[in-house]
C-alpha cells in the first residue's frame, strides 16, 4: 500500500494511474477503521482497479470541541488494517495541508440541511461537504463509497454532487452490525460494557419499525418503538423518525421509499442508527 501524506504527491501518482486505464474508488473515513469501512473498501476494491481510503479526522464538521479532540486517531493500528485488506492508497493529510488559514465555504442545501442530525448539530454538513468536495477534488473518484449508517449524509453529499455537476458515481453500502444488531462505528469503542447492553435497543426499535410496519400502522409502530427507546435505562433519545427516503421529511405511509432513523445518547456516547423500510 502507497501512502500520501500531500495533495501534490498523492495527485502525481493518480494522474499517472488514469494514464494507464485505472479506474480509482475512494472511501473517504476519519480512521478508527472497523468492519463496516472494510466493506466499503472491499466493494471499492471489486468495482475499481485502483483503491484510495483517506483518513482525515476533520475538524469542519464537529460542533463540539471536545468530541473533536476525542475522536480516536489509532493510525498504525488502521495503517495495519488497510494493508491486510488490500487497499492500494492511503491519503492520511493534516489539517494544514487539507485548509488554508480563514478558508470560507458555503453551500445551499435547503431544508435537509437542517432536519434530523442538522437539527441537532448546527453546521455539520456544511463540513461534510467541505472536506468531501476538496477529497473528490484531490483524488477525482469515478466512484466514491459511502456508509448507509450516515444515511442523511449521503443524501447530503449526493446533492451536493448534483448541486456542482461533478463527474463522481456515488454508492452507498449496507451498514455492518455485530452480532448482536449493533450498528459498527468508531464511537463504538467509547461505550462500556452496560452501554453497548443499552444500545442494543436501537437497533431492536428500528427493526419493531421494519417488521411490523404494515402500510396503515405508521404512527403506531413509531410510537412503540419511541417508548422502547424511552424505556431503556441510560439511553437518551434526541430523535426517532420515519422520514422519507429521498427528501428526509416527515414520511406518510403514502411514501414509496421510507428509512426510519434515530439518534441518542448512550452513556456519553452518541450514537445514530437507521433501517430502510421499503
């Protein structure tokens, strides 16, 4: 595996690689890789002759400082991980190389912006879409990989890339969970053991949504798994919704496409979660 610490070294050996006929997949993370980012570099790995993961832990889009500076940074252990995995690049920048001093941006996502996560953290896709913009714009994917745990992010960077026209495919990839049903995620390794016993209930809330959901039972089903939630003891709910898929508004069981998706705090972690209905 080629590691890049600089745009400028990074951009040489991709250019070079279109030269020759490769395709490049891009799997943009903040590290702390686990088993839900290996899937999306080993789909990167099937659909394109060139892998590039980056890890950038970015400081844009945290609206809380000290979630910023607890963020795990394991690097060696994720460096280990990547080359076990077969992934051909690392792009591992720091925040000076990837920002210049009083660096302005703005996007105009309209009202999905500020539904669900936006709600309750102010700014964050306007982050998003700054380090994800300068990313395609460094590697210029033909595909870029996406988790669905972040659905509403997705949907975020997909308008974006209708929004500037860039010639990028995105593809969204199935969230990997535990055995138990738990959604993997970096945050993970912050919640003790009774925790992660609490957490279950999320993702046990959005499957009572997805099996027992019958096309006329909407607000029933939602209203039980709210007090499922609201019931588990050291579990905090910011929100559980059944949104549509496409606009992330408020779902009617008239929708074709509708995710239901929650936040909370578990301890003092936070953790979001999400199954797609129909």
């Amino acid at each position: 595996m080629k590691i890049f610490t600089t745009r400028h070294e990074l951009q040489q050996y991709l250019q070079q690689c279109r030269q020759n006929g490769e395709t490049i997949g891009l799997v943009p993370t903040m590290g702390a890789l686990h088993e839900g980012h290996l899937s999306l570099l080993a789909l990167a790995r099937q659909q394109c002759s060139i892998s590039v993961c980056s890890i950038f832990v970015n400081p844009t889009q945290f609206t809380n400082a000290s979630d910023l500076q607890n963020y795990p940074r394991p690097i060696e252990a994720d460096i280990a991980k990547l080359t076990a995995a077969g992934c051909d690049v690392l792009f591992n920048p720091s925040v000076n190389e990837m920002y210049a001093a009083n660096e302005q941006w703005h996007i105009d996502l309209g009202q999905l912006e500020h539904l669900l996560e936006g709600e309750f953290r102010p700014g964050h896709y306007q982050g998003v879409t700054q380090v994800v913009f300068k990313l395609f714009d460094i590697v210029k994917p033909d595909l870029a990989f996406f988790g669905q745990k972040d659905y509403q992010q997705v949907l975020v960077i997909t308008k974006m890339v209708q929004l500037l026209n860039l010639p990028v495919k995105l593809v969204m990839v199935p969230i990997s969970r535990e055995a138990e049903g738990l959604a993997m995620s970096s945050r993970n390794i912050h919640l003790s053991a009774d925790d992660r016993l609490h957490a279950l209930v999320l993702s046990k809330a959005l499957r009572h949504v997805t099996e027992n959901f019958n096309g006329s039972n909407l607000q029933k089903v939602t209203a039980e798994a709210i007090e499922m939630i609201n019931a588990e003891p050291g579990v905090k709910l910011e929100y559980f919704e059944v949104a549509d898929g496409e606009t992330l508004l408020p779902a009617t069981e008239a929708n074709t496409h509708l995710v239901a998706l929650t936040a909370a705090q578990v301890g003092k972690t936070r953790l979001i979660d999400n199954m797609i209905i129909r």
